[in-house]
C-alpha cells in the first residue's frame, strides 16, 4: 500500500506541475490572463492531503476493483477532489491568492492521467507480486473454471488462482487452466496456514445447504475474504443492492429495473444527445471523405437505409455508409446455392467472412466499423441510442430473440453494444440475444461509458471484424 501511496503522490505532484506550466506558459497565448504570481511550487502542498483523503476515502486502499470500477472511482476523486479544493479556498477566503485556473487544470489534466498511471503502476506491483493475492477455489466443477477465466481476465484485481480444492474423486488430480486440483474440501483450512491463502472462492452452487453456511462460518476468520458465488446466473449484476435482514440472519438481493426510470432514461437521452453531437462535429469531415471515396469507386449512393425494428417494436430506416456492389443479393444468392460451407456460416451467424457483396472501400468501412458513423443522425433522430441492444430486422426478431424481444427491444437499438466487445463476428446469434438480454437487465449509465471506451480498442484492434 505504501508503494501505491507513493505513485499516488507522484501523479498528483506531476498533474500540478502540469497544471502550473499550461497555466504560465500556455494559455497566455491564447487569451488575456492576468500574470501569474512567482510563488513556489510548494504553495499548494495542501492539495495533496485532500487528494489522497479522498483516495482513502473511496477505498482505493483498503479494496480491489475491477479495472473499469477502478476508473470509475478515480474520476469520483478528481471530480470531488476538485470541488473540495474550491471549498477549502472559499471557507479560508484566500481565494485570491491562489490561481483558481491551476485547480481546474489540475482536475482536468487528472482524469485521464490518474487512470493510466495508478493502473500502470498497479500492473507492475502486481507483476512484481506485491499486490497479489493467493487465492484457492472450492469447487472444480464449471463454476469454479468460470470464476478462474474471469479473475485471470481481470489482472487488476490481483487475485491469483493457486489451486482448487473438490471432493469429487474423478477430478483429483486433473487441471483446470493449468491449476491443479487437490481432494477435499474439508483440508481448506489446512491449505491457508501452510500456502499463505488470503482469499478463498467457494464456488459450488450445488452443495448442501447446512455444510456450506457451516464452511462458510468456519472459514470467515480464517482468511482475509471469502468470496461466495450463488448459483444465480443470469440475473442482474450491475445495480443489485445487499440488504440484511439482522433479526432474521438474512439476506436479500434488491434487484432494480433501471430503465424503468424516467430519470435514467432521461439521463441516457441527455447523454446520447450530447455525446452524439460532439461526435458529428468531429466526424464531420472524415464523413464527408467516405461519401466521396464510395461515390467514386462504385456506382450508387454513399449512404443507403435499411429497415430495422427500433423500441416498443417500431420500424424505422437505419443509415449506413453503402459497403456493398447494386446487385449484392444476386450475388449472395448465387454463394449460397453454390456453396453448402457458405450457407451453413450464414444460417449460424447471418454473416459470411468472405461476402462476396462487399466492396474494397465497404471491407475497411467494416472491418473498423466506419460504415456505421451515420448512424449518429439515427440517435439524433431518437430512432437509437449510441449504446443498445443491435439494430436487427423482424426475421431475425421472429426467429432468434423470440420471448427476449420484448426485453431487449423496450429501448433503442444502439450504434454499438456488448455484441461488438464480445467478439462481434466471432459469437454465435444466440450469445448476441445473450449479450442484448444482459445490457437491458444491468443498464447504468457508467455501463455505456465502458461500452464506448472499449468499442474504441475493439475498432482499433478489428477484432471480430467483418
């Protein structure tokens, strides 16, 4: 912990070095501000107990977090970070001694700088071994495989899978991801105290009742955290709130309807509305290059509509760069008659790898997802959203999405999703609906902001790509 105060220090002392300098040699150039005074750097040491309380405060010491709710919680800290420095000013009224510039600077210059350099550094201790934690999973069944593939695909989160423990006599012995499994899970206790277990998974949704809440209080005092996994698959993750019930010795799950919300669902249009019209200012010309190139280099129009089913099951014309020849579908239906290996990628995905239809241009529009930039005038439309279930047609509604169409398609389909950072191309249709099903049950509005971030990588990297 004290390494990670230190990197802490570090970058706020670099992210006000940074603000001080846009503040005396930058922004000068590009407005009228008075002249900074020649104080020293050391005039705003109070800065850095106000950061690092609300560091504390947030638990970014004491807890794990994902990667993404790592951020989350970092951008908590700038913004209250940043207000507190203000209050601090007006309550002590030495507001005209320090440069409110710098302050704001300060905050701006911090959200994306104290992500990648905490993150960073996170990585390395946790490279180094110095924020790992050994983790032993009860249960080699496929729960407890689930769980490895998630904490392995999380690094931030420091927890290392060092070995399973099952009563099963068939898997002993065997691996689950190169982690061996070991018999009996009575030995747990045996396992802490002589490997240095600091955090024990029980995932064995399947055990008796009695046993398990006995394992359980057996172990609480035993290692630092225990880590029980229900056997609750698929309902809501995000939002789901822990109540207990004292008296009782329960607890329940308060699951929400977010959506359901006319704040949210305003809060999702505002943001949409927002978001979209940066988006156009700043895409404007790179659109306006595409509707060339494809007007040049193939005969019809740069952008061509398609009817898909929007909320509530409404049609509506879903805009798209044309990536397409005229006669695409003769083209396609002579693929597929010819072709049992092709009509069979078509039935599974409704996409072909090698579409015969596609133009040079319309492949790179796809393969970095370009060709679906004009659907920002859609979410201006109200028609989508910039994050939402995919856009589909009612043939695909009928045959694939069945009793989840009601669920997926009571909001806007979206310009992106979690379709297109799972995989896209590369899942089956089923895990699509999966995926669409999922986004509705768990919608909060950081949920589209990763979604966002992460179509960025996706697009960057083609993965899954057309």
């Amino acid at each position: 912990m004290v390494l990670l105060i230190t990197a802490d220090i570090l970058t706020i002392f670099s992210v006000l070095q940074g603000a001080l300098y846009t503040r005396k040699n930058i922004l000068p150039h590009f407005g009228t501000f008075p002249e900074f005074p020649p104080i020293d750097f050391m005039f705003f040491w109070w800065i850095f107990p106000v950061w690092l309380f609300f560091l504390a405060y947030e638990g970014l010491y004491a807890k794990r977090f994902s990667f993404w709710d790592e951020v989350k919680m970092l951008w908590k800290v700038v913004l209250f970070s940043t207000l507190a420095t203000f209050a601090i000013l007006y309550l002590s009224k030495s507001g005209e001694q320090v440069s409110r510039t710098v302050l704001v600077l300060t905050g701006i210059i911090a959200v994306p700088v104290l992500p990648v350099i905490r993150t960073n550094a996170k990585k390395l201790l946790i490279y180094t071994g110095l924020l790992n934690s050994k983790v032993l999973v009860l249960g080699a069944g496929k729960t407890g495989e689930l769980i490895l593939n998630a904490l392995r695909r999380d690094r931030n989160l420091g927890l290392n899978v060092v070995g399973f423990l099952d009563d099963d006599p068939v898997k002993i012995g065997e691996r689950i991801g190169g982690i061996k499994i070991h018999a009996g899970v009575d030995k747990v206790q045996k396992y802490i105290g002589r490997c240095g277990i600091e955090s024990v998974v029980i995932a064995m949704p399947g055990y008796e009742k009695k046993k398990f809440v006995s394992l359980v209080n057996k172990l609480q005092h035993k290692a630092r955290n225990i880590i029980l996994i229900p056997d609750l698959f698929g309902i809501t993750v995000l939002g789901t709130n822990l109540l207990h019930f004292f008296q009782d010795q329960a607890i329940g799950l308060e699951v929400k309807n977010n959506l359901a919300r006319p704040l949210n669902i305003l809060i999702k249009k505002l943001f949409d509305l927002i978001s979209s019209c940066i988006l156009l200012l700043l895409l404007a010309i790179p659109m306006i290059i595409i509707a060339a190139v494809i007007r040049a280099t193939s005969a019809g129009p740069a952008i061509f509509s398609q009817i898909r089913i929007g909320r509530n099951d409404r049609p509506f014309k879903c805009y798209k760069f044309r990536t397409m020849y005229n006669d695409a579908e003769e083209r396609l239906n002579a693929l597929l008659e010819n072709s049992s290996e092709a009509r069979s990628e078509w039935d599974h995905r409704w996409k072909l790898s090698n579409d015969p239809r596609i133009t040079k241009i319309g492949r790179f529009l796809r393969e970095t997802s370009l060709d679906e930039l004009p659907q920002i005038f859609n979410v201006l439309k109200g028609d989508m959203s910039l994050v939402g279930p995919r856009p589909v047609t009612r043939q695909e509604i009928d045959e694939y999405y069945k009793d989840q169409a009601k669920l997926c398609f009571g909001v806007p389909p979206g310009v992106t999703g979690l379709w297109q950072v799972s995989g896209r191309s590369n899942t089956a249709y089923d895990y699509r609906v999966t995926l669409d099903s999922w986004y509705v049950r768990n919608w909060n509005l950081w949920l589209d902001i990763v979604i966002l971030f992460k179509t960025v990588s996706v697009v960057i990297k083609k993965e899954g790509a057309v």
